[in-house]
C-alpha cells in the first residue's frame, strides 16, 4: 500500500490524467469470501493487468489509517471509522464532550479518500459504501459478494475457530450493521442489485474460480470503458 501511495502521488498530474486505470469497490456480505481471496485477487491483477507499473492495491483496514494520515486526526478516532451505525444521541453526545468529530463528519473524511484513491486507479476499496461514494466515477467497477448464511456461517465458523452458533450470531450482526450504515450514510440500500455492475453468488466458487471471475469481469469492463472513452473524445474533436 505504501509503494502504491508513493508511487502515484510522485507521477505527473497531467499524464495520469491521460490515463485510464481502472478501480474496483467491493462489497460483500459477512464471510461470503472477500477476506479469504485478497492478496490472491492483488496477486492476479499485478499478473495479468498491464494498466499499471507499480501494481494493485486492496485498502480494507488500512484505509482506517490512510484517512486518519489524510485529514490528521489522532489514532483516538480508529474505532469511530468502521462500518458500524450508533444511535444519532450518542454520537451527538460524544461529540459535545470533544470525544471525537461527529460521526457524519468521519463518513465525510472516508468518503473523501474512497473518492482520491479510486480516481487515482489500480485501488480495491472494500466496503464502507465505497460503490454508493464513487458511483459518479467513470473509471470505478462495483461488486456484491453474496452467499447463502449456511455457507457463509459456516466460513466464519472455521475461519475463526468458533462454534456455528456463535458464528451464526456474528454473521448476522456484521450483516445488519453494515446494511445500517450504508443505509444511514447514503440512503441506500446495500443489496440493491442496480447500485452494482456485478453480484456474484460465491457459495459453489472456489476461490481461485472467484479470483479469476472478479478480476477478469473487472479488466474487461475496463477494456470496453476505454474505449468507449476514446470514441467520445474523438467525437468532440
């Protein structure tokens, strides 16, 4: 992540902007697989993409960290930054005793970020609304990952060494939460299917499969993008 930031904000302006690099969001429903396949899915679009000289980068928790960088808050505000919605007195409340800055205005500094890194290209953004924040964004592909809760539930299970019941409690815990907040932030609805150019089903993928199906989709979205981009400028000369 660090090479990428470096590397970016070091390039020309002008000439980035010539470019197409294209950037990915991905949201995903609790242990539906997105936390298992990340550095495969970095792995095989530093392979077989030739967009880019410095290589992909995923930000999942360490977009927590590149925001607090961004808008120089303290490392107090960290829990404040996940998917997770509070009733709007508490939030008020803890922002009257300077606690932390308010709750819209964490989302607002998120959101600021999502947006700067995707326009950038070669960025995964994993979750926080990232499609719902950066669906104005030409060069920006969107994608649900979705699972039965038996499955997923049972992912959880062993991923965290956990019983089924206890995973079961989480799954549905994460779920909710993460519906809340999009739903508080943006007004939408997470499992709308319009707000995502790809919902893929993982339950029957195994990961290399899942790996090769996002990435490709991705690139050859990108491919006919660029394209079309070209055209439109060609017509207006």
């Amino acid at each position: 992540m660090e090479r990428y930031l470096q590397c970016r904000l070091a390039e020309d302006h002008a000439e980035t902007a010539a470019r197409f690099r294209p950037s990915l969001t991905v949201s995903r429903q609790c242990g539906a697989g997105m936390s298992r396949i990340g550095e495969e899915l970095i792995s095989y679009l530093d392979e077989v993409d030739d967009s880019t000289e410095t290589g992909w980068a995923l930000f999942d928790q360490s977009l927590v960290t590149k925001v607090i960088e961004d808008h120089k808050l303290t490392n107090s505000v960290e829990p404040f930054l996940t998917e997770n919605t509070k009733f709007p007195i508490v939030d008020a409340l803890e922002q009257l005793l300077n606690l932390h800055p308010s709750e819209w205005t964490l989302f607002n500094y998120t959101a600021d970020t999502i947006r700067r890194l995707c326009h950038l290209g070669n960025s995964i953004i994993v979750g926080r609304a990232g499609n719902f924040i950066t669906a104005d964004l030409k060069n920006t592909f969107h994608v649900r990952l979705v699972g039965s809760k038996e499955k997923r539930t049972a992912s959880v299970s062993e991923q965290r060494g956990i019983s089924l019941k206890a995973a079961e409690d989480i799954v549905q815990e994460i779920d909710k939460s993460r519906q809340k907040f999009v739903k508080r932030h943006t007004g939408s609805d997470v499992n709308d299917p319009n707000a995502y150019h790809l919902v893929i089903n993982t339950d029957n993928l195994p990961d290399k499969v899942l790996v090769r199906v996002l990435a490709d989709s991705l690139l050859e979205w990108a491919v006919e993008s660029e394209e079309s981009r070209k055209v439109a400028a060609a017509e207006l000369h």
